[in-house]
C-alpha cells in the first residue's frame, strides 16, 4: 500500500474530496493566471512589441493545441495522479525559471512549459470531476470545479499585480512557484484516487493498453477526431467552445472598448473581475436552479443573457454600465460551462472520457490561437463595436442551431 492511502486524517467522504481536490485546483489556477499576468508584463517592461508579446502568450495555448489528445489518451491509459502531479511540477518549473532569469526567450519558454503543465493538471482534474461521486454527483462536481476558475480570475490577476508594483517580477514569480509547490506537496499526500472507480476494459483496449495494437502518431489522432462523427458529441463540443469563446473574445474586445471610452488599466482590470463574479455567483447558484428547471433551459437562458449583454456592451459610455453587463456576460460561460462538461463526460465513449477531454482542450487552444488575430484583424476595418455585435450573432445563430439538431 502506498504512502499516500495510509495519510493519517484523510477524508473519505467523495464529497469532502471533491472539495479538497477544487481548492487544490484553485490555488493552482490562481497561481497560473498570475504567472501568465506577471509574464505579460515582464514583457513589457522588457520593451517587446505587442506582436512578440503576443508570441510569447501563444505559447500556452499551442503546446495544448498540439498535445492535448495524446495527454487525455495518456489519462485514460494510466490514471490520473501521475499526470495531475507531473502537471503542478511543470507549473512550479516554469515559475522557477522565470524568477532565476525573467529574459524573454526564458518567458516564452516558460509559458509554454506552464501551459503543458495546466493541460496535465486540468484534464486530470476533469476526470475526478466526471468519475468520483458517480452520474449523481457529475454536474455539483464540474460546477464546483469551475468555480475554482472563477475564484482564480478574481484573485489571481489582482495579487500578481500588487507583488510585482511592491516587489518586483522575481518575487511574484517566486511567489507562483511557491503556491505550485505546496499544492504539490498537498496533492502528492491526498488519496484521492482511491474514489475513482477502477478504469474499465475499454480503457485498455482503446487507450494504448500493452496487448492493443500498437498505433502511430497519426492514427491516434484520427481515432481521436473521430468522436466529432457522433452527433451528440460533436454538438456539445461546439456549445462547450462557443462558452469557453464568450471569456477569450471579451478579455480582448473589452480592452479596446475601454481605450474609446477613457477608462484607466485599473477600470479594466475591476471590469474583467466582475466577469468572473458573474460566473462565480451564478455557479453558487446553480445546484438551486437545477432544483427548479432542466439543464437545457438554463443553458439556453445564459446563453440568451450572455447574447444580449455583448449585444449591448458597445453602448456602455462609463464604467458602472460597464461593470453590469461585464457580470452578466459572466453569468454565460458561469452557467453553461459546468453542465456542458458534465455532459461531455456522458456522452463520451466508455474508457475515452480523458480522450474526449483532450479534443475538446485541443479545439479550445486552437482557437485560442486563432481569435485574437481574427479579431485583430476584424476590429481593424469594422472597429470595436461591431466584435461585440459580430460574436452576439455568432452566438445565437450557433445557439438557436444547436437547440434545432438537439429537438431533432
């Protein structure tokens, strides 16, 4: 038996270890988006232009983009702790490197290395949420995860900026890598593994087992998008991305907003954190709202909020205005997310949920990539008002098609 399933003192409760496993996640999380923070502005103050900084942030989302699949083939095949604990080390990793030599090569280095640590880490993390607990406990289990996002996007951006104006880039890269080191120390005591149901003999026979058919690079990506060919599957994806979208498109389109309109970086700044108070609220909120109607209901009204609130974002003129539509634009992703990766886990294959994870994290990244120079370029020629009108309708053609297929 190992040293970890004889912790002294350690819950046994599924519950109590979903709970344990989301601070986890939020210290981690918290830890990143200040990392990624504190890089943004060590570049900065390097003098790069906005185009290499753009480089050296994209870094996080292509390794993803890139590895994603195999990482969540990786955790249908082995489990979750080792990939889950290899993940903080890399994010501790990356931090260390950035506080010993804060060059830009080093930076952009470390963000990739960080961003393949949080693809390790979160596609884990998604795995317990699907799996400890059982169907019942699926939904409470990635609502509670994805609050730990919300929580980081209110603190982490917040006490990354209050270090480095007190003490600098090297500490609040020093103090990324000791939130990742505790967390790892926590999370390599924590047994929580022992609330996952044994993996299934799908998972040995699809997910590279010794006795399966040995597959190269190539094939193991196609068997992977090969789950865009189920319908369900295919559907939710998109619904998953088109949530995941609203946050990426309005941390780039709110910025350019705010420059018309004269608010200060710290405006900006409160802004964006209302977004996530939005999204935080509504997943308190969310176990009651399911108590009184169907998850499709209550994705199609965020989703209905989310498209009007972008729609009328371009009229705010100040920031009060500003901060009521930035939290309901926040109660979108707040309400859809949870429940959309709550059924991505469903539908998936038996023994591929980590693989269905990876698709979906590759196409995240990959868009990731591609908006910010699409809407780039589009803000160019349109200006910014016509990104918030461009994605509201966007969204509810995609909203209103998906409810269409899903009657069906």
């Amino acid at each position: 038996m190992s040293a970890s399933a004889d912790a002294p003192g350690v819950a046994t409760d599924p519950r109590r270890a979903v709970r344990t496993l989301v601070a986890l996640a939020a210290a981690h999380y918290t830890a990143g988006i200040g990392f990624r923070v504190n890089v943004a502005l060590a570049a900065v103050a390097a003098g790069l232009s906005p185009a290499s900084i753009g480089l050296v942030l994209s870094t996080f989302a292509l390794v993803p983009m890139l590895l994603a699949v195999r990482g969540g083939q990786l955790v249908d095949r082995i489990g979750v702790r080792a990939p889950m604990l290899a993940g903080i080390a890399l994010a501790a990793v990356a931090a260390a490197l950035c506080a010993a030599l804060p060059h830009p090569a080093m930076l952009a280095l470390a963000t990739g290395i960080a961003g393949l640590g949080t693809m390790a880490f979160h596609l884990g993390m998604q795995h317990c949420a699907g799996e400890i607990g059982g169907t019942a406990r699926r939904t409470a289990n990635f609502n509670a995860l994805t609050m730990s996002f919300s929580v980081s996007g209110l603190l982490g951006p917040p006490i990354a900026g209050l270090v480095i104006d007190h003490a600098g880039h090297r500490a609040a890269f020093g103090l990324s890598l000791a939130l990742q080191l505790a967390v790892l120390v926590v999370l390599k005591r924590f047994p929580f593994d022992r609330h996952l149901p044994p993996r299934t003999p799908a998972s040995a026979e699809t997910a590279g087992s010794p006795d399966a058919p040995a597959e190269d690079d190539g094939a193991r990506a196609a068997r992977a998008f090969a789950l865009l060919g189920a319908p369900k599957l295919r559907r939710l994806l998109i619904a998953s991305l088109l949530a995941s979208a609203s946050w990426d498109v309005y941390q780039f389109v709110l910025p350019l907003h705010a420059g018309t309109i004269g608010l200060s970086a710290t405006s900006v700044g409160v802004a964006i954190a209302a977004f996530s108070a939005g999204s935080l609220s509504v997943r308190l909120l969310l176990p009651r709202l399911l108590a009184h109607a169907h998850p499709a209901r209550c994705m199609q009204a965020a989703l209905a909020v989310c498209v009007l609130a972008y729609a009328a974002a371009p009229l705010a003129g100040s920031l009060g205005p500003l901060l009521v539509l930035s939290f309901l634009i926040g109660t979108g992703p707040g309400i859809a997310q949870p429940l959309l990766m709550a059924a991505l886990h469903h539908a998936s294959p038996p023994g591929r949920a980590g693989e269905a994870a990876g698709l979906r994290m590759t196409l995240l990244s990959a868009t990731q990539l591609v908006l910010p120079i699409g809407l780039g370029l589009i803000g160019g020629v349109l200006g910014t008002s016509a990104l918030f009108w461009l994605y509201a309708g966007v969204a509810a053609a995609i909203g209103v098609a998906l409810a269409r297929a899903e009657r069906r």
